[in-house]
C-alpha cells in the first residue's frame, strides 16, 4: 500500500518536473533570436551565402536595431 502511494508521488513529480523543462525550452526557443548581422572573423564577407542571409535577415527585420 505505502509502496504504490509513493510510486505514485514520485511518478507525479516526475511528470511535473519533465512539464516544466519542456516549459522552459519551448520558452527559451521562443525568445531566441539568431543574428546573422555578427560576421565571424573566419567567414569570407563576400561570400554568396553570406549575402543571402543578410537579405533574409533585412527582410524578416526590416527596422534596424
């Protein structure tokens, strides 16, 4: 009987604790914003890639800031 009841306790906690991590990840997801205006120093700044992610970034953000 006691074993069932605290089996029962900690798969609750357990949940509850898996809740809150996916909780907190989805959050950080949310909140995370690539920067694609910071230029490496070991990337080619003429590069066509380069280029392509400074136009999507421009788009996507139009306002500078």
């Amino acid at each position: 009987m006691i074993s069932s009841v605290v089996l029962m306790g900690a798969s609750i906690a357990t949940m509850c604790a898996s809740g809150l991590a996916v909780s907190a990840a989805f959050k950080f997801l949310h909140n995370f914003e690539l920067d694609f205006n910071k230029k490496s120093k070991s990337s080619n700044s003429s590069s066509p890639h380069r280029e392509r992610l400074d136009n999507v970034s421009k788009r996507i953000r139009p306002n500078d800031y």
